[in-house]
C-alpha cells in the first residue's frame, strides 16, 4: 500500500474517532457516533486511529461534506480543506493502484454520496485492466487474521460491517517467491495469496452497479491480450507464482456467463488461460478443490456455457471443423482444470491399485514393419498420460464420487458437431500441431468416444490385413486377412479355447484383426451376424453354473469368479479374450458382472465399498459392524480368522493376519478387519482367476485407447449395452420387410402390444429378439431391429434370428391372438431363439 493511501485511510479513522459518522443508530465501538464510544482527545485519538489501521478495523461509511458541515459548524478552515482535499467530488483516486476490500469500500461510500459512480469505475478500470495491479490486489494477510477478528467482537453488526470485517493487504505486502519444491504435486499445499472471500464480498457489491459491470467486461478485454504476451515471452509465472491471482480473481466474477462477457470478454480470457504452465494449472485445480459445491458448479457452467454459445452461434462441417475454433479448444482446456478440482474435492483413492500384467516387450533394434510404413504414430505403445494428470497425480479411475457428476461434464451440443473420424487422426497422428477432444474425454459422450474407439479397431484391422498380406507376398505363403475361428456347435468351447490359445502364443496381432467365425457343417457368411452367435453360445456355455468358474447371486444377478473353480487359468484367459473381441469388433455381450469386475480391469483393486453390488449381504454385514455402538468384541466374538465355503460347500478357512484366531476384532481394529476382509474376498481369493481373465482381455484391448477414454462404468455400457430402454426410439428405427411397412395394420397392433408391456416383459422381449436385455451405446434407437413378414395367420409362434435382431412375424388376424401369441414366445424361449 502507497503511503498517500495509508494516509487517507489513518485519516479517516481519526475523524470516525473525533467527529463520527453522522449515524445517530452506529454501533462501531471505534466511532463518534456510537452511544457506547467514550471521548479522545486529538492525541489519542491520532495514536488509536494509527492502531485501528495496522488491524484493518471497521471504517463507517463516510458521511457526505453537508452532514460533515452540520455536524461540525464550527471546524477551522484548515481542517475543511484537508476534508475538501479528500473528498472532493473530482478526486479520481489515482493514487490506488490495487484493490483491497477496505478501498473499495471506501471509493463505493465516497460514490455513493456523491451519488456518482464515475471515480470507482476509473479505478476499477484502471486495476482489473493491468495484471501488475490486479495480481497485487486482494491479499490476505494470515498473521493479523486472528487479530482482525478478536478485536471486532461487535453485535447487532449490519451488512457494511460483515463485508469489511475481513483482512486485506497490510503495508508493504510484497509478491510471494517462487513455488518451493515441497508445494509441488501435493494437494492443497502451495498457498494462495488471494482473499478470496474478500473477492467475493467485493463482486457482490460492484456487480450490482450496471455501470461497473460494463467497466469490469471492458477491464477484461483490455487485460488478456497482455497477459497473453506476458505468458508467451516472460515465463512470468515462472518467476511470480502469484500471477495465477489473476486468474482466482477474474473467475470469481458471478457474472462471467452474462452475454456482454460472452462475446469478447470470456473467449479471451480462456485462451490466455488456457496457455498457464501445466504446474499453474495444476496449483488452480488444487485451490478450487477447496471451494464449495455451488462455487465449482459456477465455474464448470461458465466455461460450458461459452463452449454452447460458440458451437450454437456458428456453423461446423467436414471442412470447417470445430477442432479448428481457438474459443471451443481453450474453453475446453479450462474446464478440463474444473473437472480435475470437481475430482480433487471429492472422495479419491490414489492407492489400492491392480499390479500391470507383464507383458512381453521386444527390444530389439531392428525396424517394424508399421514404422517402415510409416504408421508407427498410429500404433505407438504405453499408456497415453494427461500432463495435467500426472502433475496432480490423481486419474478420474481414482475417483469414487466427485463433487460434481461426470455426466454434467458432457457438452451434448459439442458432440453433435465433432467430426470423429478428423478428430481420431488429430489424437493419433496429428497431437502436437490439432487439438483433438478426445484428449479431453470427460466432455465427450459414450456415444462419441465409442465412434473414436470404432475407427481406432477398424483402422488396426485394416493394418492388421495389410502386414498379412505383405508377408505373405515375401514369404509366399496364403494370405489370412481375418481372425478365423471354425467351431463345431457340441464343442464351441474346446475349440474356440484351442483356436485362441495358439493364436494368443503364436501370434497374438492375429487378435487384432477382424473376426470371423465359421460353424462347422454350416454355410453362412459372417457378416457380423455369425460373429454375434458364436458370442452368445460361448457366453452361455461358459457361465452355465455346472462348471463352476462363476457364481452366482440370486439377489444381485450378478456373476463373481468362483475362487474354488477347478478348471484352468486358459478357460479364464478366453472368456477374458471374447470380452476383449466384443468391443474390439463392436458387439453387445450378455454378461452381468458387478461393477469392481470393470475396475479391476482398468487396473484398481477392490475394496470395501465394492461389496455393495458385487455381495451385498456381506457388505450390510460389515456395514454393520462398523457402525455398531456396543462392545465389538464382546458382542460380536469374531477374530481376523474367517470361513467361506468352497465348491462343495464345506467351511473353507483362511487368516487375514498372521494368529488371526488368537485376534479378537474390537472397535479400535474393526476398520482394518472389515479392509482386509474386501481384499480377501475382491482380490487375493480370486487373483489366479482374475489375472488369466484380464490377460485375455488385454490381449486384445492392450493398444487401444479404451482405459484412456472410458471409466468403468462406461466399459460396461461398451461390452454389456445400457438398462434403459426407449421404445419409442426403436419403434422410429426398426425397418420392416416381407411386405409389411409402419402402416400396415398388424405392425400397429404390435407395437401397441409392446408399449403396454410391463418392464420385465420388454426385457424378455428384446432377449428374445436380440439376445441380450439390454440396448446398445445410444439407446434403443441405435439398434437396426427388422420385422418380416412370416406368413399369413397361423398358430404358429413368432420367432427371431437374434443375429440379425430380425423378428420372423405371421400376419395374425387379430390383436387379442398376436399379444398371446408373442407373450407364449418370447416367456418360454430360452436363451435366444433361432429357426
């Protein structure tokens, strides 16, 4: 603070203590004017005004000059000019050049007499223009914090007081030196200079004044292009940490989604932002962890709400990519900083991580034969990082709830306009010189990063076809272009083990291409159709329960490898490989795991919470011990030995710590009994299964980009298809053949029939129909369901070819035989139907 400030600031704590504020109701201990204040001389009132200022205390508003002459007729000519020199309706105060809510105050009061806003609007034009002035502006100062607040213990303490009794910069307030190494990749541990509940005081107040806001919008657009410069060719944050106040500062503006920002203001504010050094975004996202929900979900709907103003405002297409428009990109990198603090703020788990499965790396020198093709970019190995990411050393996978939900991170007006297939080949190949959204996934939909995923598998097995007939050419050998499984229908499991296996051992890139599955005896080409049975017949096959590599839950419908199991780990390797094979060749599969299944595949281990859904009773039981208000031990009589039974049903004993028995669980160790019972039960009692599980599938899945784009929760959606069922949607989307159309009488009366079904009938329906329950990525609507005509009426049943997801449908000749008809079929089939 300059000395002409402090000055006026210790003069007008010396006229509150000798001429007070005019209000006859003031309850400032420190003030004239208040009925409890006992009379100074001017000596000690000089001494006590110099105190006041050292603790920021309450400044009154400052009375008009006519109330001052009232109260005062008789004061000398000197000190009517010092008051004239002060506050005169001229003074632009031009000797504030950073902002602190006792100033702002301060000017606003001044303003607010002279019933002109024109001198607060120059200085806040004139800070929030320059970065020097607004980095330097708010600070909290944490020595005289306690101070401030113990010696303000006031009551009946109105509006005015409550927004300035908070600290604010102390005299000779210097920048904060650079970041020490400590601060570095620790959560909340680099502090921010900014007051920031000072901050917003302040914007609550200025923003009602129309004339300030239009100064403020104005501010901005003059500020960011410097601040731009400055981060270009200065490393400024390199060398003052504390230039991210500007930043903390600016996006604390309520107003920031009001359309006069929208235009100019914003669009240049995110560009700027988005060119802070990853350690300045990473220390940002730390901080606004810390805020309240209301204030993350402010600045998520802030930078959502330019990104849709952009994308609405302008016209994309194949030559005019949205990839191309500086505003939607750096609006995007900004919220991706919120998305990360909306993590950080929440419930993570950064440790109980699956160790990675080995895999085999070649080393060698020699060149393959992508790179002498020059498509070793398309195909480059390891795990893609965020750099965001790795700094705050926290994934989305670590998060089990974050403060705000994922799916409010989806910009569906974006997704409408990105072009896939441009915005593939810009993650993959393109990554230094094109922005690709897909190195943002959080704002892109399952339906979006699913189309990514399909050119990512499609272009490897055009590759894969590709290598395959290169060789062949060199080598002289039949060209194999495709994944070829032959299968007999009574053996589908030998075979299809067999088959994989070899290929897994000989020549696991054969993984990768397209597949083909041939029944023996049986003519057909696999268009997709063939494929989709093999898939369905394994499924069934492998989960039946007299084998016993899965159980089963009643309650959940749920499977859960069985830790009993006799059969080998190669059984568990090609149910892992048909899970990897589904979504590599964009099949919806009928299987039900619990959701840590899904974790553990994108590399965490279960834990306690996993119990809800994958054993429920046994999560309600160890919920309940740790809530249990008696005495653990002697009430409950368990120690850290358990029993679980094995295939056979007999008790099974297992110790969870060394003398387990000799252990009694009490309320002091019952949180490390209930961790060590999950990890029992989630990950060492089925490792061995588990392990060859997940090796299968990353034979297949270990190069895409599938653990970079999608959460758990949406592999499932990829492998299993959405529970929610629209109708409506596939009603709009089926095709008719065979003679029937949308307006034929009997296809009326048929969806009809559907609508009024129950849930549990609609399911039956679409399992009978499809083969699985459940809809693929997109709903309903994605789904190309045919019915053809099958006949004239009949008693016969309809039937389905769920290859093809064709409905064979006589023509009944009436309503009342068609519902019973379809009800007898799709109750009683099993599985699903084929001809």
């Amino acid at each position: 603070m300059n000395k002409a400030t402090a000055k006026l600031l210790i003069e007008r704590y010396f006229r509150q203590l000798t001429e007070g504020c005019g209000n006859g109701n003031c309850t400032n201990r420190f003030c004239a004017s208040c009925c409890d204040f006992q009379p100074l001389d001017n000596n000690s009132a000089a001494a006590k005004a110099l105190e006041l200022f050292k603790n920021n205390a309450k400044l009154c508003p400052h009375p008009s000059k006519k109330d001052s002459d009232i109260s005062n007729p008789d004061s000398s000519a000197d000190e009517k000019m010092s008051d004239m020199d002060v506050c005169s309706p001229k003074e632009d105060f031009s000797d504030v050049h950073h902002l602190t809510e006792n100033n702002v105050s301060m000017i606003l009061s001044f303003c607010e007499d002279e019933g002109d806003y024109s001198a607060l609007i120059r200085v806040i034009g004139r800070v929030f223009s320059n970065s020097e002035a607004l980095m330097k502006s708010f600070r909290k100062d944490e020595s005289n914090v306690t101070n401030d607040r113990d010696s303000l213990k006031t009551t009946d303490v109105d509006k005015h007081e409550k927004q300035s009794d908070q600290p604010s910069e102390t005299m000779g307030a210097s920048s904060a030196a650079a970041l020490p190494d400590e601060c570095k990749g620790t959560l909340h541990s680099c502090e921010i200079t900014v007051d920031v509940d000072a901050v917003r005081r302040v914007y609550d107040r200025l923003t009602t004044i129309d004339q300030v806001q239009s100064a403020l919008v104005n501010a901005l657009v003059y500020l960011t292009p410097n601040v731009e410069l400055d981060l270009d060719y200065l490393d400024v944050y390199e060398t003052n940490p504390d230039y991210l106040n500007i930043f903390i500062i600016v996006m604390e503006n309520n107003n920031l989604h009001s359309p006069e920002y929208l235009e100019v203001a914003l669009p240049q504010f995110c560009k700027v932002m988005s060119k802070l050094p990853v350690t300045a975004l990473a220390r940002l996202s730390k901080h606004w962890s810390t805020y309240d929900v209301p204030h993350i979900r402010r600045m998520m709907e802030t930078f959502q709400q330019i990104i849709t103003f952009t994308v609405v405002s302008n016209e994309y297409d194949a030559e005019n990519l949205v990839n191309d428009d500086e505003t939607v990109v750096a609006a995007t990198q900004c919220l991706k900083v919120v998305f990360y603090a909306s993590i950080l703020g929440g419930d993570v788990d950064v440790e109980h991580n699956e160790e990675d499965v080995e895999e085999d790396e070649d080393d060698s020198d020699e060149l393959t034969l992508h790179e002498l093709l020059g498509e070793d970019r398309l195909y480059k190995k390891g795990p893609l990082i965020d750099p965001l990411e790795k700094e705050l050393g926290v994934r989305p996978l670590d998060c089990i709830q974050p403060v705000i939900p994922f799916e409010d991170f989806v910009n569906e007006s974006l997704n409408d306009v990105v072009e896939m297939d441009k915005d593939f080949t810009f993650f993959k190949v393109n990554a230094e010189t094109k922005f690709s959204f897909q190195s943002c996934p959080f704002i892109l939909s399952v339906i979006t990063k699913s189309q990514g995923l399909y050119y990512d598998n499609r272009i490897r097995m055009y590759s894969e076809r590709r290598l395959t007939a290169l060789y062949s050419m060199v080598q002289g050998h039949q060209p194999n272009p495709y994944l070829k499984l032959k299968v007999r229908r009574d053996h589908i499991i030998d075979d299809a083990l067999v088959r994989l296996e070899m290929i897994s051992m000989e020549n696991p890139s054969d993984l990768k291409k397209q597949l083909f599955v041939e029944f023996e005896g049986e003519q057909g080409v696999d268009e997709g159709g063939v494929s989709k049975e093999f898939f369905q017949l394994v499924l069934e096959e492998i989960f039946n329960l007299d084998i016993g590599m899965f159980t089963y839950d009643n309650i959940t419908k749920l499977f859960w490898f069985n830790s009993s199991s006799l059969e080998t780990e190669a059984q568990y390797t090609l149910i892992g490989i048909v899970l990897g094979l589904a979504i590599y060749n964009n099949c919806i599969l009928d299987v039900h795991f619990p959701m840590v299944v899904y974790r553990k595949l994108m590399g965490k281990k279960g834990t306690y919470l996993d119990l809800s859904d994958s054993h429920p009773v046994l999560y309600q039981s160890l919920k309940g011990l740790l809530e249990y208000t008696g005495n653990v031990e002697e009430d409950m009589m368990l120690t850290f030995q358990i029993s679980h039974t094995d295939l056979f049903g007999n008790p099974v004993l297992y110790d969870l710590k060394e003398k387990a028995d000799q252990i009694p669980v009490t309320k002091e160790n019952r949180q490390e009994f209930v961790d060590l019972y999950a990890e029992y039960i989630l990950n060492k009692s089925v490792e061995r299964q588990f392990r060859a599980f997940k090796k299968g599938f990353l034979m297949v899945t270990n190069e895409s980009p599938l653990k970079y784009l999608f959460r758990p929760e949406e592999v499932e959606l990829l492998i299993c298809g959405s529970r929610k069922l629209d109708f409506e949607a596939l009603e709009k989307a089926t095709e008719y053949d065979g003679g029937y159309s949308k307006d034929s009488p009997i296809i009326k009366y048929f969806w009809e029939i559907i609508h009024s079904f129950g849930e549990e009938q609609k399911r039956l329906f679409l399992q009978f129909t499809t083969g699985t329950d459940r809809a693929p990525v997109g709903g309903l609507g994605k789904l190309k369901m045919i019915i053809t005509k099958n006949g004239t009426d009949t008693d016969r049943l309809p039937t389905s070819h769920t290859c093809f997801n064709a409905l064979l449908l006589p023509e009944y000749n009436s309503k009342e035989k068609l519902k019973e008809r379809l009800l007898k079929a799709i109750t009683y089939a099993k599985g699903f139907g084929m001809l």
